[in-house]
C-alpha cells in the first residue's frame, strides 16, 4: 500500500494546476449599476519662487493641504457584447458630484496669512443617457446621445471614455492561482480615474488670489495620467479562487510627466495684478503613484465586481513664465512639491 499511496501523491504534485479564464463576457441585455469613486489628499512638502533668477518674497507664495474627491454613479444596459468588451450600450449618469477643500497659507513680504477654499459641483451630463459603439476599424469607441429629444451640448461628449469595466486590469490569457501579468500603462487612467473627462464645474468660494495660481485650479493628478507619459510597473497576480469570484491583487509603481503650458497661462493671466503681464513660457508636472489594489472578477458572469486601490503621491512642478511689469521684462519661476494618498474604489451590482 506505500507505494501506492507515494506514486498516488507523486502524480497529485505533477499534475498540472487548473487555468482560469478572467475575460469580460456577460451577457447581451445585461444592467450594471455602477458606484466608483476616488479621493485623493496632498500637502506641501517644498515651494520656492524666483523673479529675474533669485528668490522673492515680492511675489505671493502658497503652501497649502487640499483634499479632492469625485463620485459617480451610472446604469449601463449592454445591447452588444463585443470581443472582450462591451460593443455596444447605454450608460445613464445619474449621479456626478466633486468636492474640494483646502487650508492655504499665503506669505508675501514676510507676512503669512491663513485662508480656506472649499467647494463642490457636478456635470451638465448627470440625468443624460449616451450610447457608446464600439469601432473595429477606429479601435475605439464612439459616444452619441440616445435619446436625441434628451441630449445635451455635443461637447460633453468629447472626453468621455466608455470603459468603466476596468479591462486593461484582464489577463489575455487563461492563468494559474500565483500567476502574474503585466497591466499596460496606457490604460492606467482608466483604471484609477474611470469614465474620462466628466465636463465637472468645480465651484469655490475662495475669490481668485491676486498673482498666486488657485491650487482649485491646477493640473489633477487624472489630468496628469490623461494627458502625459507614463512610465513604471504594473503588475497583477491571481491570488485565489473563493467561490465562483477570482481574487486578483495589483501592485503599481508608476511616474507620470505631462506639460500645461498653454491651460496654465490662461489661469496666470487671470491672477495676474493690475499693470502686470505674465506669459507662461513652461508648466512641468511629474506626479508618482506608488500602492497597491485588489478585484474580484466573477468568473460566470464575466466582469469585475469590486476594485479598491490604496496608494502614496509625489507630485513635483516647475513653472517658468515671462512677467512684464513697468517696462521691464522679468523671468519667473516657481516650483512646488506635494505628497499625499490616492484612495479609488468601484463596485458593479
């Protein structure tokens, strides 16, 4: 009987481990009701302001801790399931809402006074419903209005994105329990900041600070991902098999870099004193994300049920621009370092 029972646990440990298929694949005329959000806080870590090469106090200063944080909720009806997305379906926004809140303080001249911004705002698009088509030929998809006698201004759809369905986070193949693949980082922002650019109207109570750029208004770190070059790790690992739900674990280290010139003069211009032009010549940002997540995919479904993703920022920017006051024409600088915490969490019912 040994050796029976040793050859019967020998080909136990050689046989091969089962593959699991983690593949977007529910079925046509299926309804999602989508809840994700993300929230991130930042703090200044390092600030410093030049005029003509040296550092000036002459110029307003800001450090400041802000929070900013986006819910959205949706309902998506699938009309057409496509090859590993969603070909065809009609999300409903019913839900868009950001809020904001910082404590600032200002130093000028070597006087330092405290001041505090909050505010929220939501999208032309909440109570809309868009059809996105997906296009082989494009290999993207396409947003229209569904109800042409419900539609909103043709703009709203520009930034949209359809995929909430976090598919970049897939395997393209079948894997093991302890396996791991590579997640590419094109995708990444639709993954931490799904949906695309929402058209939110962010209102603040803070009136514009005289020559200091409103921390409400500069680069997020979604805009930062959406517009740069990315550059790092990202990597998933299949943890477990519970059930009929695949445990998958990411892990991500990411450097995103990305240039705001143009949006940032209009913003400069605004705050710019009376008398005085300010041209900005470059806007530099670099945002770090460093952190890890988890999802559950349902394997008879076909999609992923829940993401959570905890991770630490380090965002760093350098602003140079051209200020011309009195007749004289100075360079300016300024630059400004942030740490903070990225929280994004998604759930599909």
């Amino acid at each position: 009987m040994k050796p029976f029972s040793f050859l019967l646990l020998a080909g136990a440990l050689a046989a091969p481990t089962a593959e699991h298929t983690l593949r977007y694949s529910p079925a046509d005329g299926s309804s999602f009701n989508r809840t994700l959000s993300w929230s991130h806080t930042s703090e200044t870590t390092a600030t410093e302001t030049t005029l003509a090469g040296e550092p000036t106090a002459e110029v307003p200063t800001l450090r400041y801790k802000a929070a900013r944080g986006v819910e959205v909720r949706a309902i998506d009806m699938l009309e057409l399931i496509g090859d590993g997305r969603p070909a065809r379906f009609v999300r409903s926004y019913t839900h868009l809402l950001e809020e904001y809140s910082a404590k600032l303080e200002m130093a000028l001249m070597g006087q330092k006074a405290q001041l505090e911004s909050s505010g929220d705002g939501t999208s032309e698009l909440e109570g809309l419903d868009v059809r996105f088509r997906w296009s082989d030929d494009a290999g993207k998809w396409a947003a229209e209005w569904a109800d042409p006698d419900q539609r909103g201004r043709d703009t709203l759809l520009l930034g949209l994105h359809a995929d909430m369905d976090l598919l970049g986070l897939l395997p393209e193949r079948p894997v093991d329990v302890g396996e791991t693949w590579e997640v590419s980082l094109t995708g990444l922002v639709h993954i931490l900041f799904p949906g695309g650019e929402l058209s939110l109207d962010l209102q603040t109570d803070l009136e514009q600070i005289e020559g200091a750029l409103d921390p409400a208004d500069m680069p997020t770190l979604a805009d930062i991902l959406r517009h740069g070059s990315l550059e790092g790790t990202a990597r998933c690992v299949l943890a477990a098999i519970e059930g009929e739900l695949a445990k998958v674990e990411l892990e991500l280290d990411i450097t995103a870099t990305a240039e705001f010139a143009e949006r940032l003069d209009k913003i400069a211009g605004n705050a710019a004193p009376e008398g005085v032009d300010i041209t900005v010549d470059a806007a530099d940002f670099t945002a770090k994300i460093v952190g890890s997540g988890t999802f559950s995919f349902a394997l008879t479904a076909g999609f992923i049920r829940e993401f959570a993703f905890d991770g630490e920022t380090q965002e760093d920017s350098a602003i140079e621009a051209t200020v011309v006051t009195n007749g004289e024409t100075l360079p300016f600088g300024q630059t400004h370092s942030r740490k903070g915490e990225l929280k994004v969490r998604s759930a599909v019912e």
